[in-house]
C-alpha cells in the first residue's frame, strides 16, 4: 500500500495520569488538549529530525505490498521514546480551572483573539493568551456541538474587503449564528430552526451550513436564513446502489434504537462528502448530489475528513485504523493502525492554499499523533513501484504544479508506463490511445519496442523478453513445489542481476524506475489489499483488476490487432511531425513569431514529447533529430501497411516520406509488389532506380506471365517472379518519363532510347505529350537524341514544336527542310506517302520564313520535275517572281498554278496599293510599276527562246484579270495579227470596271446627302425620346410662374431665359455661371440660343 502520511505520537499521557484527552486543537506551534476532568493543556510542538522515507511506528505492514522488502515490525511503545534527546513537546501550561466538566471541542477564532470551547453543553469564550473566561453564552444551553470558519468578503456597500469570522452552534433543532467583522463580535444573532435535531454541523462554504441530523442533512444559508433539504439523502441511491442513508437508519431504529452519526466534511472548493453508516453521496455547495459512486467502506466509519488530497475515515476506537482514500477513484490507498485514535483534527478551512492544511493530528484517550505527509513525488514514485498507475495518475492530476518537481514529465512518464502494461495485457487498443493523448505523445522509439523484430526492426527487445522468459521457466522448473511462496522472490533476484539495457529517451523519473528489468507488474487489485477478510473494497477492486500479463511474443491474429492500432499511432504522430518539419524538403518550417510565448512553449513542448533524446540547442542538429524521427517513423507505418493493410502502402508513397528505400525495396520485391516499388521510388526521387526496374520488365517478353529476373529477392541474385499487367511492355516507362521535370534531361533521354527502338509511336509520346514537362525539354539535345536513333523521328519532332508549338529558331527550320529534302530524295519508291511527304515539304516552305531561302534553294534538285514547285516556292521568297513564274509555265507547263500564284502575290500587302494611290495613280500611267499580271502576260505573249507565244492561256488570263492590267502596256503585247473578237472578253472586263467605279462614286454621294438631310432634322426637331433623349431648336418650354432658375434658384418671371439641352430652363445672365459651376472650360452648350458657354 501507499505510505501517504506517517503517524508521530507527540503527547503521551503518563500511566499514572487518570485524566483521558476528550478534545485537542493544533494553533500554530501549540497543542491544545482539553481534558475529561476541564482542564486545559497546552503543549509547545518542537521540530525534531525525522527520516521522512521511514515509515513510523504507528503505521502496519499493510502499507507495503507482499514480497517489498520492508523493516521488521516496530514496538510502538519502544519507539515512543524520541530517540534525539528533544522531547517532541514541552507541556507549557496546564489551567485546571478551565471547565467545571468534560471539554468536548476547543477552536479558535483568530482574528478575535478568542477561544471558543464547549463543556457542559454550554459554548464559552476565552482569552486566548490567558485563557480566562470572557463569556459563557447563555443561548447555547444543551448545546451538542458547534463550528467556526473565517473568510476574506467584500463589504456589500464599500467593496473593501474584510475578515468575517462565525461561529455556528447546535442547540437542539436549532442553529445559532454569532459573526465577528474584523474582530469585533456583533450583537445581531441569526438563529434557524430545523424539524429536527442537529446533531454535526460543518460549514460548506463561507455563509452556508451544512446540518446532520437523523433522518436526512440540511443545508441553511446563515445570511438569509434559508434552508433546503439535501436531495438524495434518505431515498434510493441511483445505480441500483440502493439506500444511501435512509434504509439503513430506519433499520438500526426498529432493532434497537440506535441512530448512526450523520458525518460531514468539506473535500477540495465546491465537494463536500456526507456519510451515515456505510452509506455516502458527494454534493456541491448548493446541495445537489454529484454523479459519483458510493465510498466502498467495510465498516462505518468512526469520522470522516479530507486532507489535500485524500479523504480519511478513521474507524471506531475498537480498530483504531485510519483510512486513506482516492477522492477520484475511491479506492483504498494506504491503512494505519492507531490503537484507541478516536478523533480527527484538521486546522480550520481559512487557509489561501488548499494544500497549505494537508498535516492533522489524531487523538485517543491517552496519545495524540501528528500525522505528516510523504513528499509527493515519492508518493508517485511508491505507486508506480507498484504498479499502480491509475492511481498515480488520479494523484498528479489532483495535486498543483507547486507541489512536484516536473508534474508534466511525471504523468507523461507514469501514463506511458500504464500504456505499456495495457500493451502487455493485449489491450492494444487502449495502450495506443493512450500513448497518443494529447499530454503524452509517446516518443515512436518506445512504442516500437514493445514490437516484434517484423515491425520494429532493430528497435525490438524481442530477444531480450525471449530470454528473461526463459529464465524464469528454468527458475520454475527448479522448485516446483514451493512456486507459489518463492515465485516472487526469483523474478526479483533475476531482476537485479540482468539489469536491463538503457532505454534512451526516458527521462530521469523512468530511469530511476525502469532500472529493474522485466518486474512482475502487480495489479491495480493490489494496491487495496488490506489485512480485514474479502468484503465491499475488494469486490469493488475486482472489477478494475486487470487481465494477467501474457509475456509470450505477438503473433498470428493479436499482433494483426497491435499492428493496426500502432498505424493509427504512427499516423497520428507523422501529423505531429508535420507541422514542424517540411516532409518535401526536410527543412525545419518556419515558426511563428505572434502571438509569441504561447505559440513558442507550445510548439516546444511537442518537439520534446516527439525526440527521444535531450532536444538540441542548434537548428541543424534539431532538423537532423526530426528527419531520424521522421525516417522512423514513415517506415515502420510502412511495415505496419505490409504486415496487415498492404493496399494502404501506395497511399504513404504518393506523398512525400522518409521511408528508408532499403526497408521498402525488400518488402515490395519480397511480396512481388513491383508497382508500388516504381511508386516509391518515384515518391523519394530514386528516379533511375525505378527506370531500371521497368526496364527490366519492359524488356522481357509480352507473351509470357513470368520472366526470371536479377532483382535480389530473399537473398538469391535471380528469382523468377510474375509480371504485374502494368509494367508489361514501355507504356509505363512512358507515363513515367512524362511525369520527370525537364531537369532531368539526361536521365530521359537514357532510357527513351530503349522505348524509342521497341515502339517509336509510343515512345514519342514522351516529348509529343500535351504537357509541360514536354513543351520545356530542351529541344536542342531532343533533336540530337532523336537524329541518332531515326531521322523519321526527329521530323516528327520539329513538325510538333515548329507547328504547335510555334517554335521559330531557325536552326530548326534548316533542320527541318533539310530532312525533307534528304528524305525525300534517298527514297526511291514514290508513292502516295512520298507525295503526301512532297506536299508537306511545299507548304512549309510556302508558310515558313525562317530558313535559309540559298541554303533551301540549294539543297533542292534542279532536274528533278517533283522538286519544280519547291523551287518556284523558294524563288517566290526571295522575290525572283519572274523565275518562279518561268517555272510554273515553261517548266511545269502548269497555267493554273501560274495564276494562283498571281493571285497570292497580289493579294500580298507589299503588292497592293493603299486606297489614296490607287484613286491618284492611273493604271495607264508609264512610270507605274507593272503588276505580276503584266508579267505572266508577258511571259504568255513575248516568251524568251526558245518558247514560243501562248495565246490561249494569255486570253483566259485578259479575260478574268484584265481590269488589273495597264491598257497602254497590255495592248502593246498583243500580236498585230490576233482578231478584235478575241479580245472582247477583255474591253468586257474594261468597260465594267470602269463603270463601277462611277456607279460607287455616285451612291457614296446619295448616301452623303442623306445624312445630312437626317443631322439637319435631329438638330431642329430632336430625336423624339421622351425623358433623356435630345430636344431640337424648335422644342417649347413652358415657364410657369413658379419655376426657378437653376442656377440663382430666383424666379424667372419675365426675364431673358435660356434652354438647357435636358429642358431645364436659367437666366441668362446665369448660363455662364452655370456653366463655370458644373462644366469644364470651353464647353458648347446646345441651347436654344446657341450660346457659347
């Protein structure tokens, strides 16, 4: 058990001594002990040394557990005797004088400097110095008990604070309040009568009362005199507890009239604890029940208390034993054994702290104890001895951060302790949560090694347990017979001779206690064990026994179960990791700076829960401590996907990680998952690895399921292993070039070249695709690539970037004509497809202007009747439009294409005259330049030798161009002997045009007057749109003789007026004004006037 507080006898009667001790009240360094004969002692309280980490005399074995080595059992009349030659007190003074009868309760009201004592059924006032009598109140007759407390309240009417003290007192079925403000006893006495008599009385707060009588509690408001009957008291317990209070004393009045004490006492601010018999409930300052279970007492209790932070009961006189409780829990943390101890005394509640009162004193007829509590962090540290972390854990989180050294690290420390005895207990759901809490965030190395190597890897202490188990076996198997008695002792002697290895990452707290090995946990069940025989505490603890430890390895469906739940933790805990370190660049992230210190501690604080080790001061070493925890953690997630969700492994790699690529290639090629490897790898940028793994794929054969490969799988170099249908041929290789950055050019063009030769269509989707990373490759080393492996490619590719991409280098263009030519000159056999290659060759040079026209027109064959156009294409560029008309007429013989080409140089800006020359410059006219007409007419007409003279082609020509040609120049190339009616077609063609240009020039006119006649009407008539639409001069206005002018706002009577273009009407003399006001300078207004404004 617990050694929450040492029992120290301070006052000894002497055995010669018949008085017996009826009360005591500790003040300070004084004792005061009222006698059964009315006297009064004080004792003066010396500091003696005392060893706080031995148990005293007065406390049992109980407090250990069985198989702790513990002293031998004290002689408590032995160590009664002070072994310093200081006495614990000094008796100052003795006022026999002081009752006449029995002193049955002392306390103090401080402030008033008073005594306050109740003897002889009547409360008296003393001096406290001198301890003479002041009063004995007359009202207080057959008074059975009373209560005082003193409180810090802000006067109501000025907002000053004050002390007030009260003293309440039960007189029968009544409840008497006297008050003392800042020292001073007032005269105002508040007296409240209850239905029946009281019997405790104990203050709830600083104006409220709680009143034990019989049948049920009261609750009585001192300043307002109200009361209110406790809810719950004396019905049925919800729960199925049945009757807290009521049954039971009904009970005990038909058999024989004895009524149990109704007990009171007040917990942490806002609890209090109300107990008659065995029976209890927790209330709030207002009365109301709390939803808390029943004390599990064995026995009724003698008195109850609470000193912070536990509830105590001391039992009857006849078992002398005290009790201490979990106020949370309600479980039994620790039993002392005070012979004949029948009162508590705890100092009164006015104290600032709550914990400022945690010492108190017992009392029997003839010892008082001073009852001293253990530091608290020992007290942790014995519980987790123990075993005991539920109720270590309900401990520091009751207790303030003043009260322990580190209360954080202790409880993260003591809550993943609990999480891994769950752990071993195969509550593995449970156990992780538990790790996970927001307040614990267990470091990932320690839950790791509660794995098996499989998930774990080198972190697991599978071997070690393997071994401890093993030797506890061989212990067992030693001794059969006397198992149960020695079993206990073996465990712990092997503990300190193997002592575990160091477990880094645990702090301070869990090195001192993790030091011994692999100790034989007792139970939560154990830590309530106490000498009484089986009854309510240990069926109660029954139920939060814990199942037995299985200390065998995980395996087949429980280590699926573990596993499943640690994914969870480690996802949970790679979240964490995230918000302080760039998963894509491993780089710290930045912190912010406001609101500042809270951010800064918080965020602190998680780096410490996520490192194993001492944080670093540096932030190259910090980020280098994440990245190794980082690592760690996204590969054993990644085990734990191999292990039981293996479809979920993808998911982890199409994010960035830090899974270690040795761990994930020898699980993916031991399970045969190739396309999840191509996957990581790509996640972790292990681009060639990847490549090389789909090479060897794309590489064996489509038809066969299975290949034998080098991949290194289960430690042989060759294995045979089944193809994935996504890997089988180079589409995946592709896809996968795609995806690389443009950063990567050589790395793609390395292992294009394979897909390039096994399927060139396919493979030209790597620098064909829509997409950026294909529009950004470097085309220079592209096109180099691409003319090694097949010329018909790199055409493919300057078509694309040339034409849909619009790339104007001219290097290309060269390029590009140069592969056509050359293609098309070394393949022999002219089909549809070297025609389709011809035309294309044609048209680019007709559309491109980026090649070289010498360097083109020299690489084209000049014999070559298929290369003619190419040639006219050529000298067209270059302005030699004479030569290429040559070509198309004498060389192609082709009149069609001859005028087409006319009409595309025509059509040309550059050939075309403006609007303004053409109406100043005559056709006729010697000096003008002659058009391309005139000069394929000439070439028909007048042709160099040995050519003769063409009259069909040069008539069509006259007939459908000849209003574009010169009259003069044109006639003079026709033969003299060619008949007039040959030419009609011709002067047709003159005389219409001709004629059109009058017919335009006269409807332009016709139009023109119309628009005038239409501006003319708008200006004197408007446009006729009512509202906003615009008035003409011949609109009327009427002026009423109310109207104003709306500039001066005066009337406008039978002044000169002027009309606005919107109606409104001003003065005259006020249009300027106006028109200074609201419009800029140099503005017309339209008026009817016509006024410049």
């Amino acid at each position: 058990m617990l050694s929450a507080f040492t029992a120290r006898p301070i006052i000894e009667l002497k055995q010669r001594d018949k008085s017996k001790i009826e009360t005591i009240l500790a003040h300070g360094d004084r004792v005061l002990v009222g006698l059964n004969t009315g006297a009064l002692r004080i004792y003066r309280l010396n500091e003696l040394p005392a060893s706080p980490g031995e148990p005293s005399d007065a406390s049992t074995s109980s407090s250990l557990l069985d198989g702790q080595k513990q002293p031998p059992p004290s002689n408590p009349h032995r160590d009664a005797q002070p072994a310093a030659p200081k006495k614990p007190t000094d008796l100052l003074r003795e006022v026999e004088k002081f009752s006449t009868r029995a002193i049955d309760q002392l306390a103090i009201i401080k402030e008033a400097n008073t005594l306050v004592s109740l003897s002889n059924y009547h409360v008296s006032l003393h001096d406290l110095q001198n301890y003479d009598l002041i009063e004995t109140i007359s009202r207080t007759k057959n008074a059975s008990c009373f209560a005082v407390t003193s409180n810090i309240v802000k006067d109501p009417s000025t907002g000053i604070p004050e002390i007030i003290s009260r003293l309440a007192v039960a007189v029968k079925r009544r409840l008497l309040v006297w008050s003392w403000h800042e020292s001073e006893l007032h005269d105002d006495v508040t007296e409240v009568a209850l239905p029946e008599a009281i019997r405790t009385v104990t203050w709830a707060s600083a104006t409220r009362v709680v009143c034990g009588m019989n049948a049920s509690y009261m609750l009585v408001d001192v300043t307002t005199s109200e009361t209110w009957e406790i809810a719950g008291v004396g019905t049925a317990g919800a729960g199925g507890q049945g009757s807290r209070f009521g049954a039971a004393s009904i009970g005990y009045i038909g058999l024989g009239g004895y009524v149990p004490k109704p007990l009171a006492a007040r917990l942490a601010e806002g609890e209090m604890l109300l107990a008659k018999d065995v029976h209890s409930v927790f209330i709030d300052t207002d009365g109301k029940p709390l939803e808390k279970r029943q004390v599990p007492w064995q026995s009724a209790p003698e008195s109850i208390g609470y000193s912070y932070p536990y509830i105590l009961a001391l039992q009857p006189p006849t078992k002398g034993s005290l009790e201490v409780r979990n106020p949370e829990t309600l479980n039994l943390l620790q039993t002392l054994e005070l012979a004949g101890a029948a009162q508590l005394h705890f100092p009164p509640p006015t104290v600032s702290l709550a914990h400022a009162g945690k010492g108190f004193h017992i009392s029997s007829d003839r010892v008082v104890w001073k009852m001293d509590a253990t530091d608290y962090d020992t007290q942790v540290q014995e519980l987790v001895h123990k075993s005991q972390y539920d109720e270590a854990i309900s401990i520091l989180s009751m207790l303030e951060d003043a009260l322990l050294k580190d209360k954080i690290g202790t409880t993260r420390e003591v809550k993943m302790l609990k999480a891994e005895t769950l752990f071993k207990q195969k509550r593995f759901r449970q156990s992780l949560d538990l790790f996970n809490e927001d307040d614990v965030h267990a470091p990932p190395e320690r839950v790791l090694r509660l794995y098996p190597r499989a998930i774990a890897g080198d972190l697991s202490v599978e071997p070690q347990q393997e071994e401890s188990a093993d030797d506890e076996d061989k212990h067992h198997d030693d001794d059969e017979a006397d198992a149960s008695d020695d079993k206990g002792t073996k465990i712990d002697g092997a503990t300190d001779a193997t002592p575990p290895p160091r477990i880094p990452g645990t702090g301070s707290f869990a090195k001192y206690w993790m030091g011994g090995g692999h100790r034989r946990i007792d139970s939560d069940a154990a830590s309530i064990a106490s000498s009484k025989p089986s009854g309510t505490d240990n069926d109660d603890a029954a139920s939060i026994k814990p199942k037995a430890e299985d200390t065998g390895p995980l395996d087949g469906k429980e280590l699926t179960t573990a596993v499943r739940e640690l994914n969870s933790f480690l996802a949970g805990t790679r979240a964490r990791l995230q918000r302080v370190i760039d998963p894509e660049t491993g780089k710290l992230r930045l912190r912010k700076s406001s609101p500042g210190l809270a951010y800064s501690s918080s965020t602190d604080e998680n780096l410490d829960a996520l490192l194993t080790n001492a944080r670093s001061e540096t932030d190259e070493q910090l980020e280098q401590e994440l990245r190794r925890t980082f690592t760690l953690v996204d590969t054993t997630l990644f085990r734990g996907y191999m292990f039981c969700q293996p479809s979920l492994a993808p998911s982890l790699f199409r994010i960035p990680n830090f899974c270690d690529p040795a761990v994930v290639n020898e699980k993916l090629l031991e399970h045969n998952r190739f396309n999840e490897l191509v996957d990581f790898f790509h996640g972790k940028k292990l681009h060639r690895d990847a490549l090389t793994l789909l090479r060897k794929f794309g590489d064996a054969s489509p038809e066969g399921e299975t290949t034998r490969l080098n991949l290194h799988v289960n430690g042989h170099d060759e294995a045979e292993v089944e193809i994935p249908e996504q890997l089988r041929g180079p589409r995946r290789t592709v896809g996968y070039l795609q995806s690389l950055p443009p950063e990567m050019t050589d790395l793609i063009l390395e292992f294009a070249d394979w897909v390039l030769r096994q399927d060139p269509d396919l493979g030209m989707e790597i620098f064909l695709a829509d997409s950026e990373n294909a529009e950004t490759l470097p085309r220079e080393k592209v096109v180099g690539f691409l003319s090694r492996i097949d010329a018909k490619l790199e055409i493919r590719y300057l078509e694309h970037i040339i034409d849909e991409l619009g790339d104007g280098s001219p290097e290309f263009h060269n390029r590009l004509v140069e592969l056509l030519i050359n293609a098309l000159k070394d393949n022999q056999h002219r089909d549809g497809k070297w025609k389709e290659r011809l035309d294309k060759l044609v048209d680019f040079l007709k559309e491109s202007h980026q090649y070289g026209l010498t360097r083109a027109f020299g690489m084209i064959p000049r014999d070559d009747a298929a290369f003619y156009e190419a040639q006219a294409v050529v000298l067209s560029n270059m302005g030699n439009h004479k030569q290429a008309l040559e070509i198309y007429v004498f060389k192609m013989q082709d009149y069609l294409k001859a005028e087409e080409y006319c009409n595309r140089i025509h059509a040309l800006p550059s050939e075309r005259p403006s609007s303004a020359d053409a109406a100043t410059v005559s056709q006729d006219d010697p000096d003008a330049i002659p058009s391309i007409y005139h000069t394929l007419l000439s070439l028909y007409l007048t042709p160099p030798p040995p050519h003769k003279p063409n009259l069909e082609p040069a008539l069509s020509l006259l007939s459908r161009h000849g209003s574009r040609l010169p009259a003069t120049s044109t006639l003079s190339l026709i033969p003299d002997g060619l008949p007039i009616a040959g030419l009609v077609s011709y002067f047709r063609g003159r005389i219409r045009a001709a004629n059109s240009v009058v017919s335009e020039t006269r409807i332009v006119e016709a139009l023109r007057k119309t628009q005038l006649v239409n501006t003319q009407a708008l200006l004197l008539f408007g446009d006729g749109v009512a509202g906003n639409g615009q008035g003409g001069r011949s609109r009327r206005v009427v002026v009423a003789e109310e109207r104003v002018c709306g500039v001066c706002h005066k009337r406008l009577g039978n002044s000169v007026v002027a009309v606005l273009p919107d109606n409104s009407v001003v003065h005259y003399g006020c249009l300027g004004k106006g028109r200074s006001a609201s419009r800029p300078r140099g503005e017309r207004i339209a008026g009817s006037w016509g006024r410049q404004g």
